[in-house]
C-alpha cells in the first residue's frame, strides 16, 4: 500500500502536460525515430523533475490540503507518507533526473533546473499573488514545449512562443475559474492560499476568453506569413484551425462556470470526447494542409 502511495505522489496523470515536449517535432514535421526517441527519453526526465515539484508543493501546502475536500486524501496531506519520507524521496528522484539529464545534454540540464526552481518558487510565493499567478503558470506550461525545443535541437517558431503563451494563459485562468467555482459555496468568499475572492470569477474568465481568442488571431497571423509555406502546400485547410480554438475555449469556459471542470483543464481534455475530436480535427486538417489530395 505504502509503494502505491508513492505512486500516487509522483501524480503521474500530470506527465500528459509534458508531451508539450513533442510539439517541436511535430510543428517542424521532424517525424525521425531517433528525434522521436530522443522526446521519449526528455519526455520521462521532465516528468521526473515535475513530479520533484509536486512533492515539494505537496509538502509546503500540507495543512491547507488536510482542509481541503479534495486534496485532503493526497498522501503528504491524509499522513500516509511522512513529511520526511516524501522530503527523501523527493530528493533522490530529483538529484538522480538531474544527473540523467546532464548526461543526456547539459542544456536540456539547465533547463529542468530552471523550471524546478521556477516551480518551486512559484509553489512558495507566486501562486499566492493574484493574477501573477496565472501568468507564471501560462508560462511553466509554455517552458515544456521550450524544453523539448532544446532536448531535441528544433528551433521554435516566434508564431509556435505567442500562441503557446495566450493559449495557456487561458488555461491557466480556467484552472483557477474551477478553483473558485469549487468554493463558491463556501461561507468564506475568499480562495484559500491564492488570495482570490469569488467575485473574481467573471474577471478571470473574462482574461480566459480573451487570451483564448488572441490565440486564435495567431494563427490566422501565422498563416499569412511566409514561413508557413516551408511546411505546408494549401493553407487553406488551417484557416478552419481558428475556429476549432475558438470553439473550445468558449466550451471549457461554459464548462467552468458550470462546475464540470475539476481544477486542470488539460485533464479535462483528455477525458472530453469533444475536445478529443477537436484534436483530432485539428490534426486531420494540418495533415490535408501538408499533403493535400
């Protein structure tokens, strides 16, 4: 029981955000196995390190997560491991990913001690200021795809850095929509350990939509660019691209405001049909963009 406890600890349905890391392969249409086993190995490092953080959030919000209704059954937070326990483990997995890393490349290293010690940071202190918050986690959740950038040797597109960081602003503030919307029954009106009231929750998805849709408009703005040409033989299929992404982040706001979203829209996502067939879509019409029939 104790090792699934462990388990547990790692958050291991999280890893599905770190497959931001392959975005790079497949915007520049890098399909190589040794690229794509490269990304594997990134892949398992970066979640490793990741999960470094959790812990350590885990360990810093232990008695605000007791009190919780639902964090309160996570290990550190319901005592099933000890502080000191997940402290040790914690080090270990994160010295050993680290060590792994510098071997694989020393710029893939630096930049998973960064984004450890950003998380960190951020689980201490930024997480509590308003509204910087949500731009720092827009940011970490930008800082995979940059990573697998540099694991992997694939220049980014400045189109691929400004979409991804409008695109997860607005996760960002839909994560923290979900939050308040949790607590809007609450007799306190005021988010525990984040500093927001739940009056907030029209300005946040007011950011959240905005954000949303300036994503959108970047990719109309990319697909008149002529570095679009390189990769794809008839862009017309992609204009349909904008309004897919519009689409979905009107729905995962609905879906907010209505209380279905539980605190981490991507995992949401992965468990939505309609957001599935949205990728899909997506994928489908940047094939026909790439190889028109």
């Amino acid at each position: 029981m104790k090792f699934y406890q462990f388990i547990i600890l790692l958050r291991p349905y999280h890893w599905l955000k770190n497959l931001l890391i392959f975005v790079p392969i497949i915007t520049a249409h890098k399909f190589q196995i040794n690229l794509l086993v490269d990304g594997l190995v990134a892949f398992f490092l970066f979640s490793f390190v990741a999960s470094s953080g959790y812990i350590l959030n885990d360990i810093a919000d232990k008695n605000f997560d007791s009190n919780h209704f639902f964090k309160k059954n996570r290990p550190i937070a319901s005592g099933s491991i000890a502080v000191n326990h997940a402290k040790i483990f914690m080090f270990l997995l994160l010295v050993i990913s680290l060590v792994y890393a510098y071997k694989f490349d020393a710029n893939f290293f630096l930049s998973l001690l960064i984004y450890f010690i950003f998380t960190s940071t951020y689980s201490f202190y930024f997480k509590k200021i308003v509204l910087l918050d949500i731009i720092i986690l827009a940011m970490l959740y930008s800082f995979r795809i940059v990573s697998g950038s540099i694991a992997l040797e694939i220049p980014l597109s400045f189109w691929l850095i400004i979409f991804s960081l409008f695109f997860f602003l607005s996760l960002a503030c839909i994560k923290r929509l979900s939050e308040i919307i949790a607590h809007e029954d609450a007799k306190d009106k005021k988010l525990d350990g984040r500093g927001y009231l739940i009056s907030d929750k029209d300005l946040i998805t007011q950011i959240s939509l905005i954000s949303g849709f300036i994503s959108a408009l970047v990719i109309l703005l990319y697909l008149r660019s002529d570095e679009i040409k390189v990769l794809y033989e008839n862009v017309n299929y992609l204009y349909f691209l904008s309004v897919i992404v519009i689409y979905w982040i009107s729905r995962i706001n609905l879906k907010a405001i209505r209380g279905e979203v539980h605190f981490d829209p991507l995992l949401f996502a992965i468990q939505d049909k309609v957001s599935l067939g949205c990728l899909i879509l997506m994928l489908g019409l940047a094939s026909l963009a790439a190889n028109p029939l």
